[in-house]
C-alpha cells in the first residue's frame, strides 16, 4: 500500500505529539518530586484536632536526613501554620485537614494542589531544590471571605533554616534581698543536638550558660539573680539564645505586702472621696 508524503508527516506528527503528551505527564508526576494525594490515610474527625499529637500544633518536623514533614491545619480563612517555612534541599510531605468546610490548598507556581475534606486527611510529598516563596492558596469556594484565605511557603537557604524556640517564665516582681528566678527553655525541633548559649542580661549583669539540647528534645535551665545588687527599682532583662530574642522587666520593691495593702486602700492609705460620701450616707 503507497502511503502518500504528507500522510507520513500526518503520521510521524500524531506519534511525536502522543510521546509528548506521556513525556509531560511522566514529567508532572515524576520528575518535579511530587506524589499526588493518597487515600490510605486515617481519618481525623475536626472535633479532634486540638487533642491529635500531629495537628494539635500545626508545624514543620524533621523526620530525616532533607526530610520533612508539615501538619497543616485550614479553617475559614486561614492556614495554620502561616509562614510555613522549609529548607532548600529537602522532601517535604504535607498533611493536610480541615477544622471547618471544604477547602482547597494550592501552592501556588508548583503542582502542590488538593481538595481539603473535614474529617480526612490530604497527603503529598514535594520537593524544594531552590531557595523561594510561595503563595498558598485556597482554590474551593468556603464563605464569603474565600478571596482573602492565603498563606506564605518560605523555603529559605539550608544554613538559614533554624528549628530552635525560646521560651523564658522570669518573675515579675521580688522583694529587696530576695532572688528572682529566671527560667530559660530551649527546644530543639531538628534531629542532631543542638550546642548553644543562653545569655541573661539585667542592669551590669550578664549570665552564660551552656547548653546541649538533643535532637527533637528541650533542656531548660534556671538562672536566679539577686535583687540586693539591682536595687529597688524596675530594671529590664534579656535573654539571647542564638538568633532569638525575649525580654522583659523585673520591679524591686523594699516591701511588697505594704505596697499591696497600699494599693487596696487606695494608694496612700487616706479616705477617698467615695468612702467618704458612703460614710455620710450611713449616718
């Protein structure tokens, strides 16, 4: 059978275009990294999700070496976390609920893009090689202020990204010649132990303590202070961990009971002008 010229670049056309379309297809599920929503997962009722060890605090948790994962929780009409930041590099799979209605979670400029259900729970696994910034968000209709639902994914450079959280309790008052407890707590959220400082500053005096904090663990530490040699005042307090930063103000007062009593009569202790007119009245 002769087959005419242009009938075999008919031909030869079709068959390049099929070859296309399966190389963009293997492409978009292959090659950018990404695995589409999987259906296995456990359900999550939304009345549970504050008492769920993953979503209860939605955050970003290593579980690898460049391996992530981020708990995400979408309520009318934000996400939670919001920035949600990842290092460069790196796997990242995304869990996904709802607290409320159907959502949509799209990370916008990549294929990172699912339904949210109440009551299930969306997975996909993407990965970020380049530092960048994308905007999140909701692509299924779930109220009026559906247009303003939007989040933040940063993916920041590997030796930008930090997993460390400070948390300091200081008192905020102690009598004259007693000490005040400063307590200083560090959580290390990556897998490798964290080796840090913890710097205490109030008037001329600064306190350092070392600290090693295992992987995924916290290691607090108390540092206490005398008021005798701050004297009776306010004075304001630091404390510096790395790149992190809390401060506060701690008030030494020579008698804290009498200012009490002071501040319950009134200031001074002398009768106001309301008990004075109640005791005209009782008369």
């Amino acid at each position: 059978m002769r087959i005419h010229t242009y009938e075999k670049l008919w031909l030869v056309a079709a068959f390049l275009l099929i070859v296309g379309f399966i190389a963009t297809i293997t492409y978009g599920s292959v090659g950018l990294g990404i695995q589409m929503i999987d259906d296995s997962e456990e359900t999550l009722s939304p009345d549970d999700i504050n008492d769920d060890e993953r979503f209860g605090e939605p955050r970003v948790e290593q579980v690898g070496e460049n391996e992530y994962e981020a708990y995400v929780v979408a309520q009318t009409f934000i996400f939670q976390p919001d920035p949600i930041e990842i290092p460069a590099n790196s796997r990242v799979t995304f869990y996904v609920t709802s607290r409320d209605v159907i959502h949509g979670f799209d990370v916008v400029g990549t294929n990172t893009n699912t339904m949210v259900i109440p009551g299930e729970v969306s997975k996909m696994t993407v990965e970020f090689d380049e530092p960048d910034e994308y905007g999140i968000v909701c692509n299924e209709y779930c109220g009026d202020f559906h247009h303003t639902m939007e989040g933040q994914l940063n993916v920041v450079p590997e030796d930008e990204f930090d997993m460390t959280e400070l948390e300091v309790e200081a008192d905020d008052e102690v009598e004259l010649g007693d000490e005040a407890t400063v307590t200083i707590t560090v959580e290390n959220g990556a897998l490798d132990d964290l080796e840090t400082t913890a710097t205490f500053e109030i008037g001329d005096q600064t306190v350092e303590e070392d600290i090693t904090v295992p992987g995924q663990d916290s290691e607090e530490v108390t540092v206490t202070v005398d008021s005798t040699e701050l004297g009776e005042g306010d004075h304001d307090w630091t404390v510096t961990v790395d790149d992190y930063e809390e401060s506060g103000t701690l008030t030494v007062a020579e008698d804290l009971e009498s200012e009490d009593e002071d501040g319950a009569d009134g200031g001074d202790g002398s009768e106001t002008d309301e008990d004075a007119e109640a005791g005209n009245d009782n008369e």
